[in-house]
C-alpha cells in the first residue's frame, strides 16, 4: 500500500523534517534540532504536532445515540455536557481493548477522536455495533494539529480569541476565515495545550501562523518521550486486545455510575476485575543509573523469577533520568519494590515508582 501524506506534509519537509512511516502514514519523526530539545521546548515554551493520521469521527444523532453510545463505552454520556469530553475504551466482551479514545459531546451528535493505527477498524466495529442506525463520518477532509505547552494558550489566542476561555477537556466550534474550526483544550504531553480540527486546504496556513507566532514543529519522537513522562498510555504498547482498562490502571476513566450499573460491552469482566484482582497491573518503573530498558524487557523479581515485561521505556529529558512503563504480577506492584531488567543477557537494579513521573500541568477552572 502506498503510504499516505498529511496534509503539512510540504509544511514538514520545508523545515527539514526527518521521516518515518508510521501507521501508513509519512510522520515528521524529528526536525533539525534534535528529540530532547523539541522536547525541553515544549515543556516549556508552546510545540506543534500535526497528528492529522488520527482518526476523526463525527456521529451524528438524538437521545437514542447516546442510549446506543451507553451500550458500548463506560461513560455515563447523558449526563456528560455539550462541549465536554472524556477519555474511554473502545473494548470486546472480555474487555480486551480495540483502542483508547477522546469522546466529546457535541451538537446533534459526539466527535470521537481515535488512533491512527485502529481508525477503520473501530469504524468497522462501531458501524456494526450501532446498527447502521445513525450517520457516521470518519474524516479525510480534516486535518488535526495539536498546539501544547505553557505559552500555547497565548499563542492560540491571538490567532483563534477566545480559547482562553476554553476549560480542560473541553471544546467549541470556532468561525474563523470562513473556515468552522473544532478546538478542545487536550492533549498528550502532559502540558496545557489545544487540538484543532480543521480543513486539510487551510491546515497549512493555519499551522504558519502558529509558527510566526513563536511555536515550532515538533516530531513524534518527543511525543512519546512527553507522554511517557506524563504517565500516558500509547495504544500498541500499554494497551491492546489483550489488556482491560483495571490491569492497565485505569479505572478512574470508567464512570462511577457504569461501575455500579454495567450495561456497556465488557462490563461483566470489568466488574469480575475489580471484585477478584487481576493478576498483572501497569505500573511506572525507574531503572537505577542511566540504563534505557526498552518495549519487551523481561522484569525479574530476584534473578530468576519473571514477573512482568516493559512496555515503554526511554530517556526522561525533564527530569534527566531513564523512564519506563510496564506490567508486573500484582503482589510485585507495591511502590519501591525492588526489581530487576535484563538488557542484553545482564540484569539491572530498578525500582518500583509512582505514576506520572512528571507532574502534570493541566488548566482548569479558568471560567
């Protein structure tokens, strides 16, 4: 299959973008300053992510969607507020995750914003599941730029006025050039920031602007390297088929009223988790010294007893340390228990810690 282009594919190479192809798509990995300096840069002054292979929904419908949309996400949705979004779980009947998403309630319907590597496949499940009962929109004429870090606001409002008004997982339709933008205040670097859904003809302009302003181009490299720090889970590698949101840690994502109730697709094995335990958990590690322990590093407890795998592992730029994520057997999960990496046939000394290992620096309550 021919690898696809975003539409700033042209604004990328202009600016010396280093490629890969990820989940077909040709995906700025770094420019010319390097991963840990796009990194520091965002934490601390305002990045631009184009994340426009990410799936864009839009599911249009009345009361009966959202009764529909309750059967199938563990979000109490009819009390959820227009403009309102949460973090959920496309998931089978054994709660195994098809993928994690951003659910927003918007006019007449919901935007559901989904991985890049799952998109046609939840659209495929999701189509099914809702009977082909309600219109459904996956995107090709949209484009999504991510804006993050503490001067983002600044910079998005003197282009979009207004959104700094714009409360945490929150968002608005905004006209604009004759254009409809749909921004929320989210993200996934741990930072303030903003995602802006907007035509692929007028992305590039747009993204310029942003740029003039005083933002950069950042790559995906430093877009895992924040989201690590920020303890937040990449699909493929914290999540998959074979993990539920309770082993993934994750339960504060399933509303409170659904835990009582159930009713959703997986419901069943979510409650039988947080009655009986499971028996791995996702847990945030720091190895001792300057080791990197990579996806798929075994973890010993001692230096014959396996208890668990890594799932993501680097180097923290803001906090000048090596970072990892990863699943151990639940008597192991205790924070500052001592465990084991074995890289390259040696173990290494690391430790049980808590999660994020970088404080996060969300805005709420700005209204």
């Amino acid at each position: 299959m021919e690898t696809k282009k975003t539409s700033l594919n042209n604004l990328h190479q202009r600016n010396q973008a280093k490629f890969v192809e990820f989940a077909g798509y040709e995906m700025p990995i770094q420019y010319s300053k390097g991963i840990i300096e796009e990194h520091k840069f965002t934490r601390k002054h305002s990045g631009i992510f184009d994340v426009s292979h990410m799936g864009q929904l839009f599911i249009y419908g009345g009361e009966n969607l959202t009764i529909e949309l309750e059967k199938i996400f563990p979000l109490d949705l009819k009390n959820l507020k227009q403009n309102s979004s949460k973090y959920s779980f496309l998931m089978n009947e054994e709660a195994g995750i098809y993928d994690d998403l951003i659910i927003t309630k918007i006019e007449e319907g919901y935007l559901i914003i989904l991985n890049a590597a799952c998109k046609e496949n939840d659209f495929q499940i999701l189509s099914k599941l809702l009977g082909g009962n309600f219109k459904m929109i996956l995107e090709n004429e949209r484009a999504l730029v991510a804006l993050q870090g503490p001067r983002s606001v600044e910079i998005l409002n003197s282009v979009l006025n207004g959104v700094e008004k714009l409360n945490f997982m929150t968002g608005k339709w905004i006209d604009f050039k004759n254009q409809r933008l749909f921004v929320t205040r989210s993200g996934y670097t741990g930072e303030d920031g903003f995602e802006i859904s907007i035509l692929n003809n007028f992305a590039e302009e747009f993204t310029q602007k942003l740029i003039d302003k005083g933002a950069q181009l950042i790559g995906l490299g430093a877009r895992d390297t924040l989201r690590l720090e920020a303890g937040l889970c990449l699909y493929g590698h914290e999540l998959d088929i074979n993990k539920t949101p309770i082993e993934a840690n994750l339960k504060w994502a399933i509303s409170k009223e659904r835990l009582s109730n159930g009713g959703f697709v997986g419901s069943e094995k979510i409650m039988n988790q947080i009655q009986g335990g499971t028996s791995q958990i996702r847990v945030g590690i720091k190895p001792e010294g300057r080791l990197i322990a990579r996806e798929k590093t075994k973890i010993f407890k001692g230096t014959d007893k396996q208890i668990g795998e890594i799932t993501s592992g680097t180097f923290g730029p803001s906090i000048n340390r090596p970072i990892a994520m990863g699943y151990v057997d639940k008597e192991f999960s205790k924070i500052d228990t001592k465990i084991f990496l074995e890289v390259r046939g040696k173990k290494y000394p690391a430790n049980i810690c808590e999660l994020p290992f970088y404080k996060k620096n969300y805005v709420k309550g700005v209204n």
